[in-house]
C-alpha cells in the first residue's frame, strides 16, 4: 500500500470536523420536525417493532435496550437506558412518551431502578408519532451494521419538539429548547396553517411561554420572552410556586407546591437546611419536607413580623427556588444541517412536514388502490367469460399466455385469476368484487384530489391538529397549562434589617478566646461556666442583629456577626472557629460597631493614631490588616476615642510611666504604623486610653474614685515625651485589676 504524506494540523483538522459534525446531526440535536435525537427514535423505533404499544402488556427494559443497541444503536446499554428512563418521567418529560412500570426515579434525584426491574410500553403520543410510518411516509437507511433499516425521521404527527423540547450539547453548539402546551401548540399551528404570515409576535398571543412539567412560574416581561422566541436564543426567569397558609394568632408558614423545571427538591431542601444551621438566614426556624406525589415544602419563619413575599425574595438568590433557564433553538433541519430556530420557523417545520407526510401516504395508498383497481377488473373479466376462461385453464398448455393474449390481461391481473379459489367464483362474492372496486374507484378520485389540492391537503392537517387540540384541551390533566407567565411581576423591596429579629444577647469572650451567645441581658454573669484555668475577659450587652469588631495583638480587625455566635450553655467555640484568627494572635479588644465611632488603638513599641469603625469593617473571615507592626511588636489596647485628651502609660514594670496631652495631637489615618504617642528607654506601651477634661480619669468600677483633670498636671506635657512615674496604681484600677 503506498504511503501518503499529509500535514498533522490538516488532518487533525480533517478528523476534528468529521468528529463534530457526526457529534452534532448524530448525537446532540434533535430533528426539527420530529423532535427527537437518534437514540430516542431509534427507542421508538425498537419498541414499535416489539408490538409494545399503549395497548398491549409491559416489556422488561432490559429486552428493549438489548434490541435497541443490538440493531440500531451501537452506544453503551446504560446510555441508551437512561435516555429510556426520561422519556418516562413525568418531571422531566412534559408528554411521557414511554409508559413505565417499576421504579423509574423521582424528583429527588433518586436513580431509577436496574433495567431488568423496570418494564415499559409506548404511549398513545408515541403512536401518534409512529403513525403510518409503514406506508413509505418517510425515508430508511440500513442500520450501522448493514443487517436491518431504520427511520431517518419519525412521520410524527404530534408536534414533539415544542411539546417536550431538548437540550443537548454537541461541539461549538448546544440546543436548550422548553417544552410547551401542546393545546397552545395545536392552536398556533392552525392560525400558522390559515395565514402563513402570522408574526412571531402573533403567535405568541397563543404561546405565550414555555410550559414546563414541574409547572413554576416564569417572572419576566413579555418583551424579554418575545426576544428569545424571536431570536430563538435568550433566557428566562423561573420560581417555584408557594402560598402562605395561616397558623392562628398571626403566625404563619409558607409552602412550597412547585419547583423550577431539571431542579432537584433533596438539594433545595439540604442547601436551606445548611443556610438555616450556618445562620446565613435567620429568618427562618426550619424547613420541612411534607411531599407525597405532590411537592409540598415548608418553610417556618422566626417571626410573623416579617412578610412571606420579602422572605421568598430573598431566599430565592441564595437557592435554586429562583432558576434561569437559557433558550437556545438549535436544531438539524430537513436538509441535515444545524441551525437556529425562531418560534414560527419551528412552526412551519413542523407544518412542512406534516404535508409531506400527508403527500407520501398519499401516493403509497393511490399506489396501493391502483394494484386493487387492477385485480378487481381482472376479476370482473373472469365473471362475464367465465365457461371460456374455465376451458382455457383445464384445456390449454400455458394458460397464462392464452389468457393474456384472449382477454388482454396483465401480468399481475392473470397470477391473480390463475390463483383465485373455487368458492370466488360464487355469484355473491361477484357482487362484493363489483361494491368494492366502486369504492375503490371513488377513493381513487378522492385521494387524486388531495395529491392535486393544496387546500384538500390544508383541510386534512387543519383537522388532525383539532384532533389533538380537542383530546388535549383545557380541562384534561395533559392538555392544562402548569406553568404561570406572570409579565407583570415586580420585585420586591426590601432592607436586610427586616430579617433581623433584634433580640436581646450578650457575648462572652474569654481570657483564652472562646466565644459564646446566651440570650438576654443580666445583671449577674457569675453563674457563666468557663474551661478550667479560664476566665471572662470580655462580655458585651448587645442585640443578635448587631456587629462586633474584634482587635487582635497583630493589628488586625476582624467582623463578627452576633446571630452567627455559637448558643447555649456550654463552653461556646474559639474565636478561631469563628474568623480565621492564628493561634498566635490575642483578643485585644471587642466591642460593638457603630457607624461613624472613633477610636484609638496603640501598640506595644509605643505608636499609635485614631481609627473610624467606617473603616474597620472586614469583608473576609481573614479580618482587615489596620495596624503595621514591626518584628516582636504587639498591639496593646483599643478604646474609644470620646474624650478630648488622651492617657498613655509605658515602661517597665517597676517604672511605669504616665503622660497626658491634647487628643488633638493625634492623628486619624485608615491604616499604617501611627505616630510616636510615649517614648521610653526600657519595656514597652502597656495601656493608650482618653478621657474629658472636665470629667478626669474615670474608671469602670463603680467603687473607684476619678482622678481630677487639676490632680494630673503634673503629668501633663506634649507628645512623645518621656513623662513621670505614674499615679498610685493607675494602669492596674484602669484594668480593673
């Protein structure tokens, strides 16, 4: 075999393209006029043959599955299966086009049971989409191994691809398409069938959205709908279905009974459940799963303060109750190419083919009548020269050659009288041949009429789609719309505060870092349990819907949400639990947040400056970097910066030294190192604090006297300077110690 060079990139190009355009009209999208992908006609197909229809028993999946991929679909058994198990579930499909028995999965997500559990049959739509396939209404090709045929297209005389929809992905394409109503569907086509000129905007007076099996409603403006049908791409908005059902006295619950379309109900119920348990929506006390056959969750909220539409709208951006579903209308047209549809040019597919359905079963059954006409003239000669057609028979060498040659017979009318049976040729049966090729010829007139007639033919599709249109009308549990289209929806507005219970709490920190929430407020902590060797350092009177700023010894801030602080009466959690704090890292100081607030934080090395709390607020649980710090250097304190002079003490502790100056000479900065508040030869900043000046030093301790602003001009002086020995005990009654 002699070799051929060619370049890598073009052969790989060469294959690429073959792999995606196989993957693409033989994978991936469906065909415009019967709706479906390969292996769902092929099941169709396969199921057809096996006599499976609406009317007969079940099949085992497993012999349907062997049969599918043993003839036609050379892919794996489970593939092929599961395509099976959608086409028989009732939240997936929105016209089941195979009848189940067994277990074939549910909402949740639960898996279907294994093929040779479940059994199956076709539907009545299924027939309807197999209708006349035997009257050469459309083309066969041979299967992939050469041994059998299959259809390239179903005739389908149900409008399946809007009906049910498809979504698939091949290479550089994908197809999205909804499903729909298939009485909008049916009264879309007749309008399209009478004025081929009908808008899109027209036909979506009759379809006015999607219409999905889980029902839902949709939440946008026509115009956005309008420009997906139109455009055959765009997107839209779908929410679950929920009421508010009274408890008494005012309080309430809201429940749940539809979900958006290819959502799983267990996940939606585990992702509000961990929200609930993280406090990310503390609004709600709990939800609850209460669905049989019908979806019914139940959401419980906290309070009957807050209103169940503002709670709806917000759990809807952090759950899938709140789904978007992306249109987009490819599809492999009648000629096998991809393309992107419109609404009305999926419409008009389906019309188009549907008349060359009409067409084709036409001239099969004229075809069929004229061979009949034929015998049964053939017939009639027999009948007026009976006696000499007799002798000829019992007489003659090569009747057959007599025959034609006497009674100009053709080849087909002449085996039919040589193989007719004595007891035709009774005068009765003379007369039911004579009945019969009447009708025959009168049907003959009549199917010649609709081959020549454009309106006969019109007339005969407009009656099939009021066929389906009566079967599935309103008030049938097929043909009832289960989605709402609600054009007009507002969303509703609303403050995060509505959420926020505002209940009374007070957060206990301890000198070792656990932190907890007990609820109220008390005059008395001393019955707080804490780890051995440990002890309170910090407890804050606050409400469950407050902030905390929390100041660590490496300059950090870290935000903690009070609603989100461990409960109860045990030990609490670390703080570490709570924000991403190193073990390394102390508690300085934790205090409310309150916009707008100054305060004044120092470190150990005897630097400092003013903070606003606007500025302390940290997005991350990693806090917010305010205080630079050298090597071995700590932050020491952080306290409010109310007064209008400010108290630094430093040193060692034998010497501590005390300096007190105008707040004034401080400056407020977002971040960096801060200024030089104190200097000192030996030890370091122990405490940075202001008071008034009208009011001294005062201390937390009710039975500690203040110290007079005039008792403290000794100390007085500008900042940085060294200052004197402090007053008796100042930084331990400042402590509390």
């Amino acid at each position: 075999m002699r070799e051929k060079k060619i370049q890598f990139t073009q052969a790989l190009e060469e294959r690429y393209l073959a792999y995606a355009l196989s993957t693409i009209t033989h994978r991936a999208l469906p065909d415009v006029r019967d709706g479906l992908k390969p292996v769902h006609r092929r099941l169709l197909y396969a199921m057809s043959q096996l006599r499976l229809g609406s009317g007969t028993g079940f099949k085992k999946s497993a012999r349907i599955v062997g049969d599918v991929i043993g003839k036609y679909h050379p892919h794996g058994d489970q593939s092929v299966y599961d395509a099976l198990v959608r086409l028989a579930q009732e939240f997936s499909t929105r016209y089941l086009l195979i009848n189940g028995q067994g277990n074939f999965g549910n909402i949740d997500g639960d898996n279907a049971a294994a093929m040779r559990y479940t059994e199956a049959k076709l539907t009545s739509i299924s027939e309807l989409m197999l209708q006349d396939i035997a009257e050469e209404t459309v083309d066969f090709i041979k299967t992939y191994d050469g041994t059998e045929s299959e259809p390239m297209v179903l005739p389908c005389a149900f409008p399946n691809l809007l009906a049910n929809g498809s979504s698939g992905i091949a290479v550089g394409m994908a197809t999205n398409i909804p499903p729909h109503n298939i009485g909008e569907i049916s009264k879309a086509l007749i309008k399209l069938l009478k004025n081929p000129n009908t808008t899109v905007s027209q036909l979506m007076t009759i379809i006015p959205g999607p219409d999905f099996p889980t029902g839902g409603e949709i939440i946008d403006s026509n115009s956005l709908i309008k420009e997906a049908y139109s455009k055959g791409k765009g997107s839209l908005r779908l929410r679950a279905k929920w009421h508010e059902e009274s408890l008494g006295r005012g309080q309430y619950q809201i429940v749940i009974t539809e979900i958006p379309y290819q959502v799983n109900k267990s996940r939606i119920i585990e992702k509000i459940s961990e929200l609930i348990d993280n406090k990310k929506i503390n609004y709600l006390e709990t939800i609850q799963d209460e669905s049989a056959e019908d979806i019914r969750i139940v959401l419980l909220p906290k309070t009957r303060n807050i209103k169940a539409n503002v709670i709806i709208e917000d759990i809807c951006k952090v759950s899938d109750l709140e789904t978007r579903f992306s249109i987009n209308m490819n599809a492999i047209n009648a000629k096998f190419e991809p393309k992107l549809f419109n609404l009305k040019e999926i419409l008009n597919s389906f019309i188009g083919h549907r008349f060359e359905i009409l067409k084709r079963r036409t001239n099969y059954r004229l075809a069929q009548t004229e061979n009949r006409i034929e015998i049964l003239k053939g017939f009639l000669i027999v009948y007026k020269n009976l006696e000499k057609i007799i002798k000829i028979i019992r007489t003659d060498n090569d009747p057959e050659k007599k025959l034609i040659t006497t009674f100009k017979f053709t080849k087909r009318q002449v085996e039919a009288v040589l193989a007719m049976r004595l007891r035709q040729l009774k005068k009765l049966e003379e007369k039911d041949i004579k009945l019969e090729y009447q009708e025959l010829v009168d049907y003959r007139k009549e199917l010649n009429l609709i081959l020549k007639s454009k309106i006969k033919q019109s007339s005969i599709l407009n009656e099939e789609f009021n066929n389906i249109l009566d079967k599935y009308n309103k008030s049938s549990y097929e043909g009832k719309r289960r989605t709402i289209i609600n054009n007009d929806y507002k969303t509703v507005e609303y403050s995060i505060d509505e959420f926020d219970s505002k209940e009374p709490v007070s957060i206990i920190c301890s000198h070792n870092g656990w932190i907890k929430s007990i609820k109220g407020h008390q005059d008395d902590y001393n019955n707080v349990k804490y780890k051995d060797g440990d002890k309170s350092k910090f407890i804050i009177q606050c409400k469950n819907n407050d902030k905390l700023l929390l100041f660590s010894s490496l300059g950090k801030f870290y935000t903690l949400n009070c609603s989100k602080i461990t409960t109860g009466r045990g030990f609490g959690e670390p703080v570490s639990v709570v924000v991403d704090k190193s073990d390394n890292e102390e508690v300085v100081e934790l205090f409310v947040f309150n916009e707008n607030e100054n305060y004044l934080i120092a470190s150990t090395s005897g630097k400092g400056f003013i903070v606003n709390t606007s500025d302390l607020i940290a997005s991350t649980r990693s806090g917010k970097k305010i205080m630079n710090l050298k090597q071995g250097d700590k932050s020491i304190s952080c306290n409010s910066a109310s007064g209008n002079f400010i108290g630094v003490i430093s040193g060692d502790k034998k010497s501590l030294k005390f300096l007190t100056y105008k707040l004034s000479e401080i400056p407020q900065m977002q971040k960096g190192r801060g200024i030089t508040l104190q200097k000192f030869k030996v030890g370091k900043t122990c405490y940075a604090f202001t008071y008034e000046k009208n009011k001294g030093i005062t201390f937390n301790s009710s039975n500690r006297k203040p110290i007079p602003f005039n008792d403290l001009k000794p100390w007085l002086g500008k900042r940085a300077q060294a200052g004197k020995i402090q007053p008796k005990n100042l930084l331990n009654r400042l402590l509390d110690k």
